[in-house]
C-alpha cells in the first residue's frame, strides 16, 4: 500500500494543502488515515485518488511526476530511495554501471518495477526534468541528514581555486564529495572552458556517492567528453582514495563537529606535517588532508566553521600554517551563504610549502577577507555574490580591496592565532553627527506616539455591567465556518535565507519576530511553488498569528503578508462578515484565557488554541473593541521602540565618550 501525506495530496489535486485540511473536516467520507501522526498523518493513495475523483476535487489531470513520488517513499528508507534515484539518473545517461557498487541496496522486485516505470515515464516527461524532481525530493525529505552545498557557493569556491591557481588544473578532487555539487561546478567551468580534466570525489556514504555519479553523468561530465571522473566509496581520513598521488586543486565541504574521525587510530599518520588534530578539531584534520594531497603549485579551498579559525584547540595548528605560508587567505562570508545557514562560514585558500606567491603581492603572509558585509541591505539584502566573488578574487590576487588586509605572519602568531578577519580588519563604528541626529530623530518620534497613545488609553476604565457576557470557543468558531485554522509546516531548510529580503521575497516565522535581529525569509520562486504543492503556510492580509508554545505564547494581526510560518505557529484565517480580527486577536492573548488553555502534560507546554474563548458580541461591537486593541498593539510597538531607540543612542554616546570626540553641539 503506497500512503501520501496532506502536503502530498494538495499537490496531486492542485490545491494548497490548507483546502485539504478543510476537506478532511468537512467531509466525513475523507479516506482515514493509515499511519503516521496526528500532526502528520498518512492516507493510502488509492483510497485518496478515488474519494477525489468521486468528489470532483481533482482540479487538473494528476502529473505522472508527482503521482511518481509517493511510490519512492512508500520504499520507507532513506537508502534505498536514494539508490533508487541514483540508478535511474545512471540509466538514463548511460552510464548505469558506474557507482554502483556492492555497498548500495539491492533492488527488490516492487523498487526494480519502480526503477523501470520511471525510465518509462522519463521518455515522455523528459529525462532532466524525472531525474531533477526524484532528486530534489529526495533532497527535501532528507534535508536535516544530508547538507548540500548550495549552487553559488560552490561557483565561488571554483572561481577563487581557478584565480589562484597558475594553470589549468587537470586533476580536481573533493574528498567529502557528498552529492557532488563542487565537483559539477568545476567539471562545468573547465569543460566551458575547454580544458581536459579528471574529477576525483570520495564520501562514506555510498548513497551520495552514486547520487554524485548521476548529476555528473547526466551533466555528460563522466564519460565521452573532455572530462572524466573517478568516484570512490570510504572513509577519507581513515582510508584515502589513491593516497600518494597528487592533485592540482582540492576543493572541499567537509563534514564539522565530528568527533569519531580517527583521532586515535590516525595519530602517527604521515599527514599531519601541522600538528596532530585534537580530537575536537576534525576540520584541521581535513585541511592538512587536503594539503597533503596537493601538487607543487597546486590549490586547496575549504569551507569551514568560523570557530576553526579562533578555537584554542586548533591555534598550535594554525600558527604552523600560517608559519609554512600554506594558509594564503581566509575569507568571511555572509550569514545565509550555506548551511547552517545562521553562522557566516569561512573560505581557506591553502597552498602547499614553497607555492610561489600573486605576482601582484609582494609581502608574504595571510590575506584576510570580511565579506559578511556583501549585501545591498536598502535594497533587500540577498547576498551579492558577485561583490563577494570579486572582493575574495583581487583578494587571493594580492590586489587588498576594501574589506580586506594583508598581514605578515609575525602579527598573527601571538597567544590565540586568532584568524577571524573581523578581528583584524579595522572598521570606523564610531557614530557621526548624522547618525546621532538621526537616532534622537527616532527617540523623539516614539516619545509622542507613546504619549498620544497613552492619552487615549488612560480614558477607558472597567464596564459596570454586571450581567455576564456569553462565550464561545475557538473550536466552536471554526466548526461554525467563521475562521480556518492552519497549522505552520516544517521550512526547507536549504533554501531558507537570512538577512533583509527584497521585493517579492517573503518572511520566515518560526517563532515571535525578535525587534533588531535578522530575517528569515524565502524567495518569491520557492513561495509560489511551496503555494502550489501545499508544502507551505502562507498568511494573508488579516489573517491571526498564533505562537503557540506556551514560553513563548504571542498573537498578532498579520501586516506583512505574505508570511511563510513555522511548525510552532497557526494561522486564524477569519471571515470578515462574522469576526474582526483585531477583537479576536485581542481576546486571544488575555492572560486570563491563555491560563485556561494551556497543556503541561510535557516539558514543551502548548496553548490549545481551539480552547481559547471569545465574548459574543455583534459584528458592530466587534469592531469598537478591536479599535481599542490597535491602539494597544501600538502602545506596546511604540514603548519596545523608544527602549531600542534609548539603548541605540546609549551605546553611541558611550563610543563618543570612549574615542574623546565628546562636544556640545
């Protein structure tokens, strides 16, 4: 029995999966679930295909593609689902044999059927296209297990490699080559460029392995063309692949944080010419692998955690290469740039003992690049990647932009070998004339509105009404049809992005927006499709936000639509003829009611909002209690932006006072 998912069905049918969630409460035919949880739960295909052709649901012809899915997952492992998306994108480039080995699943007789019916369907849909969804839900399902580095980071990664290398490298290997996205990179920019070349890639996992082997297949990068590759399944550290012969360019995403690398069984190994890696710093482990394994003038560039480049563990390590001349440059990149998509990771540029030097500098050392910075935050803060690629570049090249400094190795070797490049690259935050005027501008914006909104808070006073006013469930509301409740869905993560967004893009809740810190948000593609396949919760215009954990319990009208909510969040969608959503808003986060709703049967206490109670009132009566609650949220928004606004000028006084650039004006 294949089953399917809510999300699954919205998309099967064409609707977003809110529609489905009404089907299933509104109908008491819906097929019941056959498995899974409450908050997921799982339906048998044939019993959801026949109630929507019975119900006339089905809005367009079902796709053969997404019909296709399901089945993968009803193979229930992660494994054998990869193998299986792995062989079809291997047959379909002709390359079926490569990759696969004796450590991948064997096919069962229903996966084999599977196998063939999608090289069928490929013949009419197209092989890109079969191949390109069975691997991007892949992807998606295993997002928390699987870390891919993203397409531009990738290009960024071969273009420095390229800059500083002095010729066409005709070996490049990626010794934790997971699903292969450095090694399509450089296959694609020296094919483009008409280079021969051999790609070299190696992983633990033999998943990834063959998954690797069919992207560089089906890109023509493995066979009958300029290039070839050679893909190997094992332990990098413990058991390099063709250890001894050397590479022209090492490029790298290696697995951080962990701590079972061979500390202990690799302890006299050859390679750590640096300093043995502690067993707390497997990423130094990595990087001296990388180094042993290049060619005189050959290039290595790893991303890495920014704690690489500041730990006390590592800094005997650090100062060593940095004593060698191995480590050339160390670039910040912005927050959002690759996963974990919360931290800004860095870019080691590594050369092996002796490399010679850019012509264009003539001082030896350590070039340190802050990029963090390389994004237009006014006009709606993506990463600029081609501001980042051309800093790094003429910064690899000896050329020193803006954002950069070249530093002898003297003045990096002291105590800690602190390598982060904020903390040597001088910046001027001491505030301006301008900037100071400007935050007092704001102090003063917020002490009015505070005021004004005082003023007309401090005339209510207590109703001496003493009949009592009827209730009504939220639970009641919804099974009356005067509002819809969806629930937030799990974001995915590897395309999730961090900083201001721009115009079209849309916000990412996964919890009560915090005042000053950083968006996350979605771009506009991804909404549309997430819309289509019902994989997200998009707000509207007025729609009621509810963080429901009870830490952090909050309630809001929606202003910012739209808005792509978390798994800790509801959406009250209202209908404007029966509620206000500004009243109900306003009744919702009373304490006294949160109080009544709460659940503590766990450590993770949960509002049930269905439970929250609502006064009986009229439309008209509604609407004069949800004025008064506008004022309120605009009392509360004006009083946190008078405290930050207050901090903001705190904080620039006390520099003023600190660099004695103190006057009356």
């Amino acid at each position: 029995m294949i089953s399917v998912t809510l999300a699954e069905i919205a998309r099967i049918a064409g609707v977003g999966r809110a529609a489905v969630s009404n089907w299933r409460r509104r109908y008491a035919n819906f097929p019941p679930p056959v498995g899974g949880t409450d908050t997921s739960p799982q339906f048998a295909l044939e019993h959801v295909e026949e109630w929507l052709r019975r119900e006339n649901k089905l809005k367009t012809a079902v796709n053969p593609l997404d019909r296709l899915w399901p089945e993968y997952e009803s193979l229930g492992d992660r494994d054998l689902t990869g193998a299986l998306v792995a062989r079809v994108g291997l047959a379909l480039s002709g390359s079926a044999a490569l990759a696969i080995t004796d450590d991948l699943p064997v096919l069962d007789h229903h996966a084999t059927e599977l196998l063939d019916r999608s090289l069928r369907l490929a013949e009419s849909e197209g092989g890109a296209r079969t191949f390109d969804l069975l691997l991007d839900r892949w992807l998606r399902t295993h997002v928390r297990q699987v870390a891919v580095t993203p397409q531009p980071l990738a290009e960024l990664m071969v273009t420095v490699a390229m800059a500083v290398s002095s010729a066409a490298p005709p070996i490049v290997q990626d010794p934790a080559c997971g699903t292969g996205a450095l090694l399509l990179a450089a296959g694609r920019r020296l094919r483009d460029a008409g280079h021969r070349f051999e790609l070299w890639g190696q992983d633990d996992d033999p998943v990834l392995v063959a998954l690797s082997a069919a992207r560089l297949a089906m890109q023509g990068l493995t066979e009958n063309g300029p290039g070839s590759a050679v893909l190997t399944t094992g332990d990098t550290l413990r058991a390099p692949a063709r250890h001894g012969t050397a590479v022209d360019m090492v490029i790298c995403n290696p697995p951080s944080n962990e701590r079972d690398w061979g500390h202990a069984e690799l302890a006299t190994d050859a390679r750590w010419v640096y300093g043995q890696p502690p067993r707390t710093e497997p990423e130094l482990a990595w990087v001296q692998h990388a180094v042993s394994a290049l060619a005189p003038g050959g290039v290595a560039v790893l991303v890495l955690p920014p704690a690489v480049a500041a730990r006390r563990a590592g800094r005997r390590i650090r100062a060593a290469l940095v004593r060698a001349g191995v480590l050339q440059a160390l670039i910040a990149l912005p927050p959002g740039a690759a996963p974990p998509y919360g931290v800004g990771l860095h870019i080691w540029v590594l050369r092996p003992e002796g490399a010679p030097a850019p012509a264009d500098d003539p001082s030896p050392g350590v070039t340190l690049v802050d990029a963090t910075h390389a994004y237009p935050a006014a006009e709606g803060g993506e990463i600029d990647w081609a501001s980042v690629t051309q800093q790094a570049v003429n910064a690899v090249l000896g050329k020193v932009p803006q954002g950069c400094v070249s530093l002898p190795a003297v003045e990096l070797l002291d105590d800690l070998v602190d390598l982060t490049p904020a903390r040597h690259i001088p910046s001027s935050t001491t505030a301006t004339l301008v900037d100071l005027r400007r935050s007092w501008g704001r102090f003063d914006r917020h002490m009015q509105s505070l005021q004004d909104a005082a003023g007309a808070l401090s005339a209510l006073a207590p109703s001496d009404d003493a009949d009592p006013t009827r209730l009504i469930t939220v639970a009641e509301l919804e099974q009356a049809g005067a509002l819809d409740i969806l629930s937030g869905q799990t974001l995915p993560e590897a395309v999730v992005r961090r900083g201001q967004r721009r115009t079209g893009d849309a916000l990412v809740l996964t919890g009560p927006p915090l005042p000053g810190g950083p968006d996350l948000w979605l771009p506009a593609t991804v909404i549309e499709q997430g819309v289509r396949d019902g994989t997200l919760t998009v707000t509207a215009s007025q729609d009621i936000i509810v963080s429901t954990l009870a830490r952090s319990f909050d309630v809001w009208v929606e202003s910012e639509a739209p808005t792509v909510l978390g798994p800790q969040l509801l959406a009250l969608r209202v209908n404007p003829e029966v509620l206000d959503p500004w009243f109900l808003s306003g009744c919702l986060r009373a304490p006294a009611n949160v109080r009544r709703a709460g659940t503590h049967a766990s450590t993770t206490s949960r509002i049930d909002v269905r439970r929250l109670r609502v006064p009986r009132f009229s439309l008209e009566e509604q609407r004069r209690y949800g004025e008064i609650q506008r004022m309120l949220c605009a009392f509360e928004r004006d009083l946190l932006g008078l405290q930050m606004a207050g901090s903001e000028l705190g904080r620039s006084l006390g520099d003023l006072l600190a660099a004695g650039r103190m006057a009356r004006d």
